[in-house]
C-alpha cells in the first residue's frame, strides 16, 4: 500500500516531505529516526527525522539535492515502524546515480581521511565534545532531562540593559535561559569542563553552568547550580534506543 507525501515550497526549503500524524496514530511509523531508501536503487539509504507535532519528515537534503522530489508529491511505502520506501516512477529521469559536480574543501585541498562521530541524541553513548560550541549543541537535545530552557545568547549590549549587570567581555556569561522549577529567567554559563569556571567567573555572577563534565571539587567556586550533561547524555541514548 502507498501514501502521499506533500512537499510544498517551504518544506523543500527545510529539505523535509509532510507525511502528516496520521502513520503515527495508526501505529505504522513511530516518532524519531526514520530511515528513508529508494526505489530499485540499493545504494541510497537516508537518516530522516519524523516529528510528531508537525508530520514532517526532515534531513533529507540528499535525496532533494539528487532530484528525487522534483514535484509537490511522492508516493512512498511503510516498510516497518522506522523505514519507508520513496516509490519513483519507472520515466522519471532522476540523477540519483551522479557524481557530485562540486568538489567540497575536504576534496579540493585533499585533507586525510578520518572518521568524525556523528551528533545526535541516540548516538550520544560514543560521541564526545570537543569544544564548548559542542556543549550548546549538547544541551539544545537535552533540554528536557535539565531542568532549564535555551532562550538566546548574550551580549554586552544586553547585559548593560539590564542595568546592574556589569561584566567585560572576558568575563561575559554565555547565555539566558528559563528555569523551569520556578520561571524565572537564569544567567548560564557553558563549559566542557566545571573546573575551568573559575579561570574567568565569580559563583554570584552566574546562576546555573552547564558544563559536559563536573570535575570541579571546590563546590564554592561554582554558582548555585551545575548540570553536567555527559550522565544526561548517556541517559537520553539509552532512551532513544530503546524506543527504536
């Protein structure tokens, strides 16, 4: 049996198709990683990610960029609960089968081989931060298993309109959230490790750092509240993989 997938101009912008909530009030799709082949072509298999609020199917910028969704539809099969099928139509002339026209920088400048751990909440048993950007990339998934939400980053001009916060550049903190026990907006600070606060901040001018490990032992150098996301994070994998 196949379905339509709706793909109107803003979700081929997302790289994503509609394929609505219905699969997943029927029990054929379950919410989260759904991997995406295609039609008489073994070669060609995509991780997608399926949301359960808007019934989009997203991350699939590799089969749009190989012109497999050249119209406002496509028709798919529901292998099982966490695959699905892009049905092509025997005349539909598709460059799937192309070499990149485009070398990338990794190509052109010829840089060695190696192996980088993808990034994503089930994949979190193996991978590992490497800088504090990756910290926030951290929490953006774990959000849920914090206790805090991300509202946006800092900068000077804000914080001196906030009147008594006064801080340089060095010592500025990283950024806003919500604290979801009381409501109440929280001043963050980011870090791969609890130790490596005290370098540049006070414990009263922050109130929560997320950090990826809490290796820090003098508890007073540190604000009123840690989260270390690395148990999250193992946390959250174990949990998605048992969904799947």
């Amino acid at each position: 049996m196949s379905f339509t997938a709706r793909i109107i101009e803003r979700y081929r912008k997302g790289y994503s198709i509609y394929l609505g909530t219905t699969p997943i009030t029927n029990n054929l799709l379950v919410p989260g990683r759904i991997t995406v082949t295609v039609q008489n072509n073994n070669a060609i298999e995509v991780d997608g990610n399926y949301n359960a609020n808007n019934g989009l199917l997203s991350g699939l910028s590799q089969l749009f960029r190989l012109g497999y969704f050249p119209t406002d539809s496509v028709l798919y099969e529901i292998i099982d609960t966490s695959r699905i099928q892009i049905l092509v139509p025997d005349e539909a002339a598709l460059p799937a089968q192309q070499a990149p026209t485009i070398q990338n920088v990794w190509e052109r400048k010829r840089l060695r081989p190696a192996h980088f751990e993808l990034f994503r909440p089930e994949n979190l048993e193996a991978w590992e931060p490497s800088l504090e950007t990756d910290v926030y990339m951290v929490f953006g998934s774990l959000q849920q298993y914090t206790g805090y939400k991300y509202c946006r980053a800092t900068d000077l001009a804000t914080l001196k309109n906030l009147i008594n916060y006064d801080c340089s550049e060095v010592t500025k903190p990283d950024a806003i959230l919500v604290d979801e026990a009381t409501g109440l907006y929280a001043i963050a600070e980011f870090k791969m490790r609890s130790s490596l606060y005290k370098d540049n901040h006070n414990p009263e001018d922050v109130d929560v750092l997320i950090c990826w490990i809490d290796d820090e032992t003098d508890r007073n150098v540190l604000p009123p509240s840690v989260v270390a996301l690395k148990d999250r994070a193992r946390l959250s994998a174990r949990e998605n993989l048992e969904e799947e």
